[in-house]
C-alpha cells in the first residue's frame, strides 16, 4: 500500500505526463525550469538531455559546466554512483514504462564534487526522496524519463558545529554535557562528536577545557581577585583536578601564569 507522499510523488508523474501529451513543448520546457524540485530528464536510453534550474542552484553548476559534463554526456543507467544506491534493475523499470519511488536515497556528494568541480559543498551528507517516471510518445513508447529529487535532509555539518560551539560557550561554568551539545547542534552523539573533531581538530569535551582555561586566564590578570575567587568564578575549586588541568594546558601553574603576566 503506498503512503501519501508515495502518492503525491506519483502525482507529479501524471501531471508532467499531461504536459508532454499536450505537444506544448516550449510550455514544457519552461514549466519543468522552474519546478521548485530538482528534476532531469533523460532519453530513453538513459543519457541526459536536460536538467532544470533548481539543479543548478542545489549544486552550485553553471549553464556551461552541465553543457560540458552532462548534457549528452551523462548516463544515468551507467552511472555507478547510482546504482550502488538504486539497483540498476529497479531504475530500468522507468525505462520500461513503470513510475519508480526510491526514498531516503544518500548522495555522493564526492562524487559530485569530482563530476561538476565543485571542491566544497557546505554539507556533510544529503539524502533525497527520487521519483523516475516515463514519458510515452504517441506509440505508446517510452521517449523520456523524467527524474524528480526532493531533499528530505540536510547535514551541513559547519553550520551544526557553530552552534555546539556557540552552546558551549554560554554554558562554560557548568559541567559539561555531550548530549546536550549535540542537542544544540540537532545531531546524535555519535555523528556530532565526529563532526565536530572533523571541523575543530578538537572533541567537544576539549573544546569545552580550552574554554575554560581562556576564562581563567582573563580572570587571573584581575589582581583584585585571589586565585581561589578566579577559580571559584568559573565554577571551580582551586584545590580541585582543574588546578592540573590548568598547568597541564598552559605549562604553568595559575600563580605562575599570574607572575607572568604581571610582569610582561
């Protein structure tokens, strides 16, 4: 039994079916550029004939680089990226006249970085709801087959750490907890910690540390405060493991760390 979106996805099949039955081709063409979803059509030998605006805008291409690399180039049926997601013998299925729906396929965005030039796409992973579907000429045969994308979501990974970055430090002076960071970055533990060591060279929990030492040490330049009311104004006991820490960072103790800066 199929889900709404299934049926919604099949939906635009027929509505592009109608369009081509129409013989407005112009009125086509125009319609499918600007389609909100990222759409290619195809021959119906599987090699690309034309790929819409929304294409372009997602992967950061030109006019000119699809003219170089794609349009009469590409082979969706020989495309091994592809069928390592979507079984060669499901995708020949739009190829033989029947509409196919693939959900949560993950894009190679290597790939696709190798294909149109592009060296940085600032995502970590997409995955994308594809719907095939053929177009019939008057015969009766398949002339075209219509590939509809729909991100179903992004991981962007810059963006996330930047916000488990910006979360630890408000929340320096408490203690600090992995899954709450990875909250603030709207990843699980596990793809947040390798993330955000991708992205800083740092795991968070060192991240946080490296916070906390640049707190003490501003404070510690407060000749108005003891040592023991610098580390008690951010949250820590003197005689307290952060003491270690501290020396263990900046290969001083706090009081020598002090001397120093008064007298630099």
């Amino acid at each position: 039994m199929m889900t709404n979106y299934e049926d919604n996805q099949n939906g635009l099949g027929y509505s592009f079916q109608s369009f081509f039955n129409s013989d407005k081709e112009a009125l086509l063409a125009k319609a499918i550029e600007l389609f909100p979803y990222m759409i290619h059509v195809f021959a119906s030998d599987g090699t690309t004939v034309f790929v819409n605006e929304a294409v372009r805008r997602q992967y950061g291409i030109t006019r000119e680089v699809l003219e170089e690399t794609i349009i009469g180039k590409y082979n969706v049926l020989k495309d091994p990226a592809v069928t390592s997601n979507i079984p060669l013998s499901v995708l020949q299925r739009a190829f033989r006249g029947e509409t196919i729906y693939c959900p949560d396929i993950k894009i190679p965005l290597s790939v696709l970085a190798e294909r149109f030039g592009v060296q940085d796409y600032d995502m970590e992973a997409m995955y994308q709801d594809i719907t095939n579907f053929p177009i019939l000429d008057d015969a009766g045969q398949v002339a075209y087959v219509v590939g509809i994308q729909t991100v179903r979501r992004v991981y962007r990974g810059k963006e996330e750490i930047e916000k488990a970055k910006e979360y630890i430090e408000t929340h320096w002076l408490g203690t600090f907890d992995i899954n709450e960071a990875a909250k603030a970055a709207c990843l699980s533990r596990t793809h947040f910690s390798r993330l955000f060591k991708k992205h800083t060279g740092m795991t968070p929990h060192d991240y946080y540390i490296n916070f906390k030492v640049s707190r003490l040490k501003d404070k510690l330049l407060d000749s108005n405060l003891s040592i023991s009311q610098v580390f008690a104004a951010c949250g820590l006991d003197y005689n307290g493991h952060f003491a270690k820490v501290f020396k263990e960072k900046t290969g001083l103790s706090p009081s020598q760390y002090r001397k120093n800066a008064q007298q630099s």
